[in-house]
C-alpha cells in the first residue's frame, strides 16, 4: 500500500476529469471518471467509498469557505448543429 504522507501530488501526472458515473450493489460501489473520450473505472468497497465520499466532501467544503459557493446551474450551451441547419 502506498503511504499517503510520502506522495507529491504536485509530481502525479494528471488527467482532467470533466464527469463520473457510478452504480453500486451491496458489496461493491463502481465507478468511472470520464476525461474527454476517455474513460477510467473502477470498484471499491462501502467502507472506501464512504472515505472517498467524506473527503471529497471536507474538500469543497473547504473551497467553498475560501472561494465562495460553488455555482451548480447547468451552463447554457448551444448545441453547434441548429434547426435551422436541417434542411
């Protein structure tokens, strides 16, 4: 197991993650990350995941008390074929 106090997150390489999807059963949550057109995945168990889901949490919660609230309003993105463009 890799020990969190010794990794330089400045160091990983990094992807830009721009959505995520997920599903769970009783014993296993899964999920991906998307990037773009690709697209990673994996599984875990409750407990991991309740972890995860706790630190992202404490994670905007401390953005949002250093930079306001996060606005969640869908952007107004016009879609680049129109009506008018089907003949």
């Amino acid at each position: 197991m890799i020990d969190p106090t010794k990794v330089d997150l400045n160091q990983l390489p990094k992807k830009f993650c721009d959505g995520a999807i997920g599903a769970h059963s009783k014993e296993v949550f899964s999920f991906a990350l998307t990037s773009g057109n690709n697209i990673d995945s994996y599984a875990t168990t409750p407990q991991v995941m309740k972890s995860i889901a706790l630190w992202v949490n404490g994670q905007v919660q401390s953005y949002e008390s250093k930079f306001g609230e996060i606005d969640m309003t869908p952007p107004q993105i016009q879609s680049p074929i129109q009506i008018a463009d089907l003949k």
